[in-house]
C-alpha cells in the first residue's frame, strides 16, 4: 500500500490522527464578519489590514505559509521584511469590497505547488519584493478606476520589473503526527546582493479570556536557539531553529493605544516585532524570553542568484539533536507524495495536465481552515468584556443564533472567501473524493448537522448572509462522492454516510417546498441563487417591482434536487428496501415539477418559451399580464442539470417503485409525456428521466454550442455573447431594465462589487453542463449525435461533446501554440518568465472571450474541479481511440 493511503487509514480508524496539524491558518481574518464588532456592520472597515498587526483576533488567525493543530491553539507561520518596508510582511494585501474597481482582491503573489491528502508533506510559494511594497500606489490607482477598467495588479506597478524579488519557498514535513519540521529557501532573483529578515513565527490563538483555557498558555526561550510552548490542553511542544536566530518575545494581545487611543491593559504587545525590528522600539517585548508570541530573527545577505535557507523543527519530546537528518525528512515526505500522485495520476498521460492538475489539488488542500464561528456568543458578547452594539441583535445572521462552527472546512479561497459557502463546498468534495474521501464525506455531512444547518431545514449560505440561499447542489455532490468513494473500495458503498446525509437532505428539500414555492404550485424563487447579476434586476429584491418571478433556474434546481435524492433513495434500498417509498416520494416531485414548468399556476404560461425555444423567468406584476424575461443566460441550461440515467434491472427488484411509475404512465399520461419518455429503454438497458424530450433539449444544445452565443473557446458563456450586439432591455412600471453580455469583469453594482455572471466563463456551471451532457449518452449512448458547433456541419455523439468542452476548459491552464497559457493573457511576465511561466493560479471565473483569469486569484475551491476534469478525459479516452485526434486539431 502507498505509504500516504496508508497515514490517511490510520487517521480514519484513529490510529494516528496525521491531520491534527496542517495548513488551517487562513490567509485574512481582519475584513471578516466574524471581527467584526460595529454598530453598522461595516466588517471590512472595522478591522483593517493596517489594524491587523496590533489586533488580537476573537475567531481566528491568519499568516503567510501558516499551519496550525485541528483546534488552532498553536499556530506557526512566516514573516519577512526587506528593510523598506513600513511594517513586517506577516499576512498578504488586499483591497476590500469598497477599495478595488471589482472587489476586494488580494494583491500579492503566492502559489501553491504542492501536498499530501495527510499534509505530511506541504509546499508553496511567496513572491516577495526587493522594494519597498506598493501598499498606497495599490489602493490609489484601483480606487481611481471605473467598473469598466481592468483591476490594477502588483505586477502593474514595475515592481517586479526588473527581478528585484525574492523567491520564498515554504516548506513542511511530518516525521510524525506532531514531529514537523519547517524551512523557507530564499531565492534572490535580482542582479545585487539584498537583505531579507526572515522569521519564523509561533502564537497561540487568544483563547485564555474566553474560559476555552483553563491556564494561560505560554512560549519560553530554552536555550541560544530553543524555545518551549506549553498549554495546560496541547502539553508541550519544543521548537528548534537551525543557527542563531535572535528569539524575540510577546504577547498575543490588542495594542489598544495604537487602535482606539486608549491605555492598554498589557504590557507586552502583539505589534511589538514589528515596533522593533521597523523602528528599533523594545517597550514592548518582553525582557525575560516569554509569552505567547514569538519569532527567531535571521537577517540574511543574499548575493544575486544565489539562496539562504532557514530551518526549525517542533518536537513534543526535546531530542538529543532534532536537527539530524532534517533533510532526510524532506526528501522522504517528498517521495511519498510523488509516490501518492504517481498512483493517482497514472494514466494522465500529458506532463503539463499532471502539473496543472497536481496544482489544483495542492490548492484545494492548502484551502482548508480552522473555522470558529459561534453565533450566539458573537451576538451576546463574552462574559465580562465589552458589550457588542445593540444594532447587531436584529442585524446579519441574528436568527441563526444556534450556529455553532468549529471546525476545519474546505474554503473557496482562504483570502477573498476566507469563509465557508455551501454551494462552493458541494463542489470541492468532488475532486477532493479523488484524494481523502473521507475528508470530503465529512465535509458533507458537516454542513447538514444540527450545529449548522436551521432547525427550520435550511443550509447555512456562507458569512457575510447565512439566510441567502445558493442552488441545492449538496444532494448530488453527496450522491457523486458515494459513487467514487464506492467504486475505490471496490464496489462496497459507504451506507452509514449515505443514510445520514440523506436523513438530513430531507430536511433541506422540505425548506425548500415550504419557503420558496410559497403559493404550493412547484414553481420555485430563490433570489440570485448565486448567479449575480444573471438578470436585468436583482432578483432577491423582485419584491421592489410589486413582483413574483417565477425562476426556471430555481424550479430546474429543484428537479434536480428531486431526481438527486431519486437516484439516492434507489441506492439506499441496495440495503434496505424501505426506501422505496421515499424514491416515490420524489419521482412526484420531479413529474409535479415538470408539470408546473409547462403550465405555471393552471394559466397555461410556460416558462418554455416556444418561439425561441428556450427557457426564460416569468415575472408577475400586480394587475398586469405576466412578462416572460427573454435574457439568453444559463438560467436557460441549467434544466439540463435535472437528468438520471436508470438501469431498468434496479426496477425489477423494487416492485413498490415500479409500481408507481407505471401509475403515472397509466394515470397521468399528460404529465408524463412532459418528460422523457422513460418506457423506452437506451443503451445498456437504462431508463431516463429529465426535464428534456428530445427535442427541447437539441434546441438548449443548439443555443449552449453555439460560438455566437454561448460556447465560448474556454467552455460555456454565463450569457450569451448575442447580448453583446443586441442588449435585452424591458419595461417594468415605468422603469427601463436592461442586460448586455459582459466577458470580463462586472460594469455593475447591483449585486455587490465583485459579482458578475454576466459572460465569464464560471466552471461549477461547466462541470455541471459535462456530467449532463455524460449521463444523456450513457442512455443514448451512440446513437444520438448533435451538431458541433453550431452551423459548423460536424455532429458528434454527447460524449465526445462533454469531452471537448472539457478540454476547451482545461486549455484554460495549459500553453497554447505559442507557449502562452490563456489565463494570463497578455503578461509578458507570466508566460516567459521561468521563474513564473508554470506557476497556474486558480481563479474564480474567466473572460468569456480571451480566458484571462478574472476574480478572486487562488478560488481552488470551484475552479479546482479542473482536476477532475483531466481524471475524468484520461480515464475514459481509450475507450475513443479518435478522441486525442480530435482535441489535437
């Protein structure tokens, strides 16, 4: 056995607990909801990043390079200065909401390159200037831009221009379960010698005056190049640091005369290394080598080309020389992860794709974070401190007062989205099954407890507002990491995990029918259901128009989200076949759905619009004709997401599901002719069930593959490009709307700085389009073959179609002929540098033209399904031998 499937066994049977420690600090705790303690709720003017060295957090911590245990009691990461800057680089820049031309956005350079499922091995880089960091220039010029200019990067401002830059490699391995040695490699890329302080740096979280320690918890200098941290819960650990580090010591406590001018209760403050190794000002550490912060000083001298290395190790038992063989760990922790990904790459055939995709997967593990959310005492205040506002008892997530968060969480991106999402989350188990499925089973399963989701079924949404609702994807995400975890263990499903999602999937599913088909008529709202700025208003304040909108992409969500727990019920009833009943339960459903698409209210208003044989929103308006809302966007594709493919064997052995079926067929033949005609058996002897007949869904794929309007050279557009020449406006009482097709960045603020579906290229969206478009030629399977592209006179069969749009999606990542990877487009820097050229971020959406990478830079998250992707086109190609041919050409 691989030795690192091996570690993930001993975690799971608690034989060894290999992710206690790993790289669980985020990247941005100031700007967050949850330090956020203002009258107004103003989270990211309320600690900004300028107050983050002097704050001591309530909730979380955060570092560059940082790791910390499963609880975050003692955390470790890196500072660096380049004896310019005004203060110690210990976290990464970025703009807020309210500073960038699109959003808050990290303005730093820093890549994840590699780790282990267990973190036994973890690697990274930072890019660190020579100069003194552009903080002013940054937000001055960003803040100078409209909606309609690009954001202004680091790279921008010349600062790497001519490779005055450091090079920090961070690097850590386990030679056991709490034996981790730590090393940053400097790497001076510029043409002089330069200084460069690097410090590695240990804390505990501030926990002591929140009654989560009993004792005050404490780091003691032990010897020239040693230092102990000691907690009355964790015991002690002993750091070691190579050479002869200067150790400075504090506290992990607010420097309130900094931040509010008034007296500090402290001496010792958490700002005081900065204050001293900036200003030479000592007032603040502490003379007797003690407290709860501290950092080992190295001041190098780098000659150009050349590199420096700095090296600790944290033992909980003090050893006779920790520092022998600390190579050897390196390279024996690197061999066991290039041994991990050889197994699991095995048939990724192409050097590039195995790099973009072992990439993806170090970002989606680097992502994961301690998250300490506990809602109630975030309301109420802690005993004996300051009192929050009185404003905030009716304000942001007042009503989800038993939410009680803490734990380690996958994130969309640990700076932008340092917060969990849910319907981000679903989509990060996929590819996150290929490595720990475990971990991805427990993600699940995490955000359906009673601790997280409403009593009243719904799920958490994420930070800034749980009560907004994202699409219900955690059904089939749930049913796709059973399927992978089960055909990994050699056909044995994991009934246990199954049962208890779905317990609590029923939950959400009624939520849904009692909140959001509030006349009971299986037409479903749900606001922008994540897909901001997708139509001409915003759709969570329709109520603003004297309205009800009627949304296909709500009521296509909600089939999908019955035929889900359709498929889920049938795979239950392999052990227990009592759910059969529940498989009825949603098979109505899913007709009643259907049903109600095609004739909204009894009124015989379709939200299938048949002159252009397309689904759109039906907006309702008091006293007048309802208005169908002819936007082309994905709300149009999404009732492609609502298909099932069934072995028609399953049905022979459940005779009370079969019984039913033949019930509708018999009884209500109009409704279900709405749907395919799941009698006919396909290919292999399934049975389908979606929203689509053949011919609706020919006329969505005719539109989708389409390269003037919706199939894009990087996947599928978010609107149709045809908007771009032809702008879709309307009349509402009075008032003019309109949307035009957007590929870059949003040129509106109707739902927030940052939000923007109108064109890019998003891959949640896409992944969902390929694995429909998958389980319609497993019932076709041959035997139905599309025009692709449109008007281009090539048909090819679904399958090769879902191939092609994944590659057209992958090629986002990879060199084109010319050497250039689309996401960078025209940054010299970025493509032929080598210092830079196979360096892939992960960005939160593409230009629906160029690719360029555009959002929030290291979104992992979502965008991480890539990964998936390159498995999923390597392990079915020989299957079509024409298949590498075609993606060739």
């Amino acid at each position: 056995m691989n030795i690192e499937i091996q570690r993930l066994q001993e975690d799971k049977e608690r034989i060894k607990h290999w992710k206690k420690w790993g790289p669980y600090l985020t990247e941005r705790q100031w700007g967050t909801v949850r330090e956020d303690y203002s009258p107004d709720g103003a989270a990211w003017e309320n600690v900004t990043h300028d107050d983050a060295r002097s704050k001591a957090y309530r909730w979380g911590e955060e570092g560059i390079g940082g790791i910390c245990d499963h609880r975050q009691r003692l955390c470790i990461a890196w500072a660096f200065w380049n004896g310019k800057d005004t203060m110690l680089k210990e976290r990464l820049f970025g703009l807020t909401g309210n500073q960038g031309n699109h959003g808050e956005d990290v303005k730093e350079l820093y890549y994840y390159l590699d780790s282990s499922p267990t973190h036994s091995y973890l690697k990274m880089l930072y890019k660190y200037p020579q100069s003194e960091f552009p903080y002013h220039d940054l937000l001055e010029e960003n803040q100078n831009r409209s909606k309609k200019d690009r954001e202004y990067e680091i790279l921008d401002t010349g600062i790497f221009d001519d490779d005055a830059y450091f090079d920090i490699f961070i690097e850590y391995a386990k030679a056991d379960i709490e034996d981790i040695s730590g090393r940053a490699i400097i790497y001076n890329r510029g043409k002089k010698a330069a200084d460069i302080w690097v410090m590695p740096t240990i804390w505990f979280r501030k926990t002591w005056f929140t009654g989560d320690e009993p004792f005050m918890p404490s780091l003691r200098k032990t010897g020239e190049n040693k230092l102990k941290a000691f907690s009355p819960k964790s015991g002690n650990y002993h750091f070691t640091f190579k050479g002869n580090p200067e150790l400075l010591f504090c506290d992990n406590e607010t420097n309130r005369e900094r931040l509010y001018h008034i007296g500090n209760q402290k001496k010792y403050l958490k700002d005081a290394i900065n204050d001293f190794i900036i200003h030479g000002d000592d007032t603040h550490l502490n003379p007797k080598h003690t407290g709860t912060k501290a950092a080992a000083v190295y001041k190098l001298t780098i000659p150009p080309g050349e590199k420096a290395e700095v090296v600790f190790r944290m033992q909980h038992h003090d050893t006779a020389d920790p520092l022998f063989e600390i190579d050897k760990i390196f390279d024996d922790r690197l061999k066991d992860t290039d041994d991990f990904y050889a197994d699991l790459q095995e048939r990724v055939l192409d050097k590039e794709m195995r790099m973009i995709q072992r990439q993806a997967y170090a970002g989606m593990l680097w992502s994961k974070q301690f998250y300490y959310y506990n809602v109630e005492r975030w309301l109420e205040g802690d005993p004996g401190r300051y009192l929050p506002p009185a404003e905030r008892k009716e304000g942001r997530n007042s009503n989800w007062r038993h939410l009680q968060n803490y734990d380690i969480i996958s994130m969309p991106d640990k700076w932008e989205y340092p917060w969990y999402a849910a319907w981000d989350l679903a989509f990060h188990c996929i590819p996150l099954a290929r490595l720990d499925p475990d971990f991805a089973k427990n993600q699940l399963v995490l955000l359906l407890n009673d601790w997280y989701m409403h009593p009243n079924g719904q799920m958490p949404a994420y930070e800034w507002n749980f009560n907004d609702v994202n699409p219900p994807v955690h059904a089939y995400a749930v049913q796709r990491v059973y399927q992978i975890d089960k055909k990994a263990n050699g056909g044995k499903g994991d009934q246990e995990y199954l049962e208890r999602a779905f317990h609590k999937l029923l939950l959400n599913f009624t939520w849904w029918v009692n909140q959001k088909d509030d006349e009971g008529k299986n037409i479903f709202e749900g606001g922008f259901l994540g897909l901001d700025n997708i139509s001409v208003f915003d759709r969570s304040h329709v109520g603003q128009l004297y309205g009800k909108l009627e949304q296909a992409d709500a009521t296509s969500w909600m089939a999908m989200f019955s035929l889900n727990m359709l498929r889920i019920s049938l795979d239950l009833c392999e052990f227990n076949k009592v759910y059969q009943h529940t498989a009825n339960k949603f098979l109505e459903h899913f007709l009643y759905i259907a049903g109600a698409m095609s004739n909204i209210s009894g009124e015989n208003i379709s939200l299938w619009d048949e002159e252009d044989s397309f689904f759109y929103d039906v907006l309702h308006l008091s006293g007048k004709d309802p208005k169908v809302m002819k936007v082309k966007s994905i709300v149009g594709i999404i009732p492609l997401f609502a298909v099932e493919p069934i072995r028609e064997d399953l049905f022979e052995n459940l005779p009370e599901f079969k019984k039913r079926m033949d019930f509708f067929l018999k009884e209500k033949p109009k409704l279900a002719a709405l749907v395919s005609n799941w009698i006919h058996p396909g290919h292999d002897k399934r049975r389908l069930f979606s929203l689509l007949r053949g011919y609706r869904m020919k006329s969505i794929l005719h539109k989708m593959l389409d390269e003037s309007e919706f199939l894009s050279p990087y996947g599928i557009r978010s609107v149709s490009k045809s908007h771009e020449e032809n702008p879709y406006s309307v009349q509402i009482n009075g008032t003019k709307f309109s949307i035009k097709y957007a590929p870059g960045e949003s040129e509106t603020t109707m739902f927030g700085g940052n939000s923007n579906w109108r064109g890019p290229v998003w891959f949640p969206i896409n992944y969902l389009i390929i694995e429909s478009l998958k389980k319609f030629d497993f019932y076709y399977g041959g035997n139905f073959s599309i025009e692709y592209p449109t008007g281009s006179g090539k048909f090819l069969t679904l399958d090769l179609i879902a191939k092609e749009l994944s590659l057209r999606c992958i090629n986002l990542f990879r060199k084109d002929k010319d050497g250039n990877r689309p996401i960078y487009e025209n940054c010299e820097k970025m493509q032929k540098d080598p210092h830079f050229q196979d360096l892939i971020l992960f960005y939160e959406y593409f230009h629906g033209d160029n690719g360029r990478g555009l959002g929030a830079s290291h979104q992992t998250g979502w965008t991480g399904l890539v990964a998936d992707m390159i498995h999923k086109y390597y392990k079915t190609k020989e299957n079509h031998p024409n298949v590498a041919t075609l993606f060739r050409s």
